[in-house]
C-alpha cells in the first residue's frame, strides 16, 4: 500500500490551505472538523497586507485545483509584492514539490530559512524534500529541529511520523502521530495517518477504528467547499477505508467504501486496484480485470510511479481465468518493473509447472530462491517438480528445507513422504505422511494419497 506518497502530499496541500481574517495577526490552515485547534500547519499572514493576503488566497486555491504551474505563478507574485515574505517561499516550495521540482523546491526552503530561521514550516518543507529524495539523516535533522523550534506544533511530527515509516521504524513513527492527534485531535486525515500505520504493523482491528473516527469528522460532501480539503483528499479517506477492510478480509464491505471513494474521486487509479483486490478475493475475477486495466491505465499518467504489484495482480487474475500466455506478459512486465521481484518469478516458475515444462519451472524456483533463501514456497514447488522429474534425493533436500522453515506445514512432509516413497525407503515414507495426516487432520486427506498410505502401512506390518 502506498501510504507516504499520499500523506506527503497531504502535508504539502496543508501548508498552502489558510483561511484568510485581516482581524488577526496570523491565520491558520483548517482541516475538516478543526475550526478551534491549529491543524498541522500554521502560515503566516500580515493583517496589514490585503493585497498580499488575496494573492495568497489565490495561489491555495489552485493548489486544491491541482493547478500547480498556475500556483507557482502566482506565489512568484507574492514574493514580488514582499521579497522577504518568508511563507511565501515555503508556499512556492511546496508547489515545486508537488511537480516534482525538487531542485526549486530546495531553493526556495533555503530562502525562507534564510528569510526567517524560525518559521517552523520551512524546515518541515526541507525535510519533506530530502526525505523524498532518499536522504534520511537531512530530513531528520530538520524534523527534529523543526520539533524543537514548537513542540506544540504538528507538522514535525508528522513529517518526521512520514519518515519513520519510510526507515521502517514503525514505533517511533506511531509516538510521532499519537503526539500530532493530541495536538489536534479533530484532525480526520491523522486518524487515516495513525489507521495505515496500524496497518504496516498488521493491527487492523486498531486501525479500522481510527478509519472509523477518520470518516466520523468528515463533513458533508456538500460542505467540503467550506474547508480546505481538496476533493481528492476527501475521497481517500473512503479509499483508504477500502484498503484496511481488504486487510480484514471483508472484501465486500471494502468494495462499498472504494465505490464511495470513486464516485467521488474517479482519477485515482489506487482506488481500482484495491477494488479489483476485492473482486479478485472475491472470486468475481470479470471484475478484478476490468478495475486492474484501469489502475493501469490511470496510472500510466504518473511514470514515477511504482505499479509493478498492478501488472503482478492483473497476472494472478489471468492465471485463475486459465489465460496463461497473458499472465507471463504481467508476470514479465513487473519483472521489468522490479527485476528481483521473486514473487512474479515465482508465478512464471508455477505457469511452467502447469505446462509440464518442470525443467523450466525448476530454473524459475532457483532463482527465487537465490534471492530469498527462505522461500519456502519455491523448495516445495522445485521439490515436486523434482519428484515428477524423479530427482528424488534433491527433492527431500527441498523439502527438508521446507519443513526447517515451516515446521507446521503439511505440504513439506508430503512432498518429503512422497520423495521417500519413490526412493523406496518406506519407513521414512509412512513416518512423514503419517504426519501430514496429523496436520491436515481427519477427514481432510487428499484420496489420491490414501492407497500410498495404505501400502505402506501393509508393508511395515
């Protein structure tokens, strides 16, 4: 699940949403169902410039439009009414961000450091942009320093939550989200923020709470002109609610969320995938194909994008409609994607299988295996391959790999039974297949190896 990228973004647009009074010396960004607590992040604006004010105003509302070019140019407008207006080079900042420019980007967090070496938003922009371009100890550096300007502010927290995640430091990261909610604790895109961490940490009871409480202080979607969230944002909470019932296994109930979230928002090609992961689950593999062809369509817009999973899951639906030459074509195009994808290798390995080709097959099970050692999937499908091949010692070799990896697992000491019983050792062979007897339990063992069974008890009788 892509989670960064989204809350990255959010943090971005957040910077630019401001409701504009001339009353008072500063006005805040909103968040839906934040009216009376500072949201993640405060900008800025002198009550004695209108004009200046107005412009800005004018640049955030392009920014929810997703008008970026148009954005820069009017934040450009902005820095020429007040050069040492500092907001505004953090505003013109995130806009690079947001297309990518991460060279104008830094330049302008620069600025405003050097502008005002106490605005908070500056350094979070700083580390936002290095984070994203994989350095970790400068975006922490200013996290942390952005942290220690206001510790009463979110968006360090935040940032720094981000980045955690990205180092796999997922407690630290849930300390960081649990200090942003207390600090604005009608936040409803930090609910989804804390859901989805919960999620990479495989606690989904706890995180669906947290979807729950996200959707809970959402407005109405008639009223979503009165706040600062942008369309999209609002429909990924429902989207984002899909992805934690996929992950709880009800399936149906997170086609209803999605369907919510694409009626909203219909350009979001992640929303059709974790649709057709539904459908797939499902077993409506008509259409898990229909909204996998559109995830990758959609996607095809945004060429930095990581969708090798996309062309992967639209092969296993192929697979189970029996359509073996176009899942190879999925199966390989992830490949170039991510060439050590094993997954995918493991797939082709299996369609090999399939085909009778175990020779072949057998060179698909090597190779995931050079790449992941405790693959124990890949020892026990290259280990049946070699029983069918009649390489009976290397296949008890695989499967005792199998079985040292998954000692509860009936499939290793079948295929080791199996192994045992061509080689004519009967012994050994009953021992493990008695075994996987015991694991699958009574009633549930494949006829085919009752006769197997049979005789070797007779034998050792």
């Amino acid at each position: 699940m892509k989670i960064k990228a989204f809350f990255v973004l959010t943090i971005v647009t957040l910077a630019l949403m401001m409701t504009l009074t001339f009353n008072n010396s500063f006005t805040y960004a909103t968040v839906a169902g934040s009216d009376s607590t500072p949201p993640p992040t405060l900008i800025y604006i002198p009550s004695d410039n209108p004009a200046l004010a107005e412009i800005m105003q004018n640049g955030v509302d392009l920014v929810k439009q997703e008008k970026y070019d148009e954005a820069i140019e009017v934040f450009n407008q902005a820095i020429e009414i007040d050069p040492n207006f500092a907001p505004a080079y953090v505003a013109l900042g995130w806009a690079y961000s947001n297309i990518k420019d991460y060279g104008l980007a830094l330049a302008n967090a620069n600025r405003a450091i050097e502008i005002d070496p106490n605005l908070v938003e500056s350094y979070v922009l700083r580390g936002g942009i290095s984070q994203e371009l994989g350095n970790y100890f400068d975006a922490l550096t200013d996290y942390d320093f952005a942290i220690s300007l206001d510790p009463n502010k979110a968006d360090g927290y935040i940032g720094r939550c981000t980045l955690y995640q990205d180092m796999g430091n997922l407690d630290s990261a849930l300390l960081d989200i649990n200090r942003a909610i207390e600090l604005n604790p009608e936040a409803s895109l930090l609910y989804v923020l804390r859901g989805l961490l919960y999620h990479d940490m495989a606690d989904y009871e706890v995180a669906w709470q947290d979807l729950e409480r996200a959707i809970e202080l959402l407005p109405d979607f008639s009223e979503l002109d009165k706040t600062n969230l942008t369309v999209e944002q609002y429909a990924t909470v429902f989207g984002f609610a899909g992805t934690v019932q996929n992950a709880l296994g009800n399936y149906t109930e997170a086609i209803e969320y999605i369907n919510q979230a694409i009626e909203i928002y219909p350009e979001s090609f992640e929303f059709y995938f974790n649709r057709g992961f539904a459908y797939y689950s499902l077993g409506n593999n008509e259409q898990a194909l229909s909204d996998y062809n559109q995830a990758i369509e959609l996607s095809r817009d945004f060429p930095g994008y990581d969708y090798h999973e996309y062309y992967f899951q639209r092969g296993l639906v192929y697979v189970a409609t029996l359509n073996y030459p176009a899942a190879l074509d999925d199966f390989n195009q992830a490949l170039e994607l991510k060439p050590d994808y094993a997954d995918a290798i493991l797939q082709i390995g299996l369609i090999y299988a399939k085909r009778e080709d175990h020779l072949t097959a057998i060179s698909y099970f090597s190779d995931v295996i050079e790449i992941d050692p405790e693959n124990a999937e890949a020892y026990g499908y290259r280990g049946f391959s070699r029983i069918i091949l009649e390489n009976y010692d290397l296949a008890i070799q695989d499967f005792d790999r199998v079985i040292q990896l998954m000692p509860e697992f009936f499939g290793g000491y079948l295929g080791r039974g199996l192994a045992y019983y061509y080689s004519g050792y009967s012994k050994e062979a009953l021992l493990d297949l008695h075994e996987y007897e015991r694991l699958v339990g009574e009633g549930n063992v494949n006829p085919v190896y009752v006769p197997i069974i049979e005789q070797l008890e007779a034998q050792t009788n």
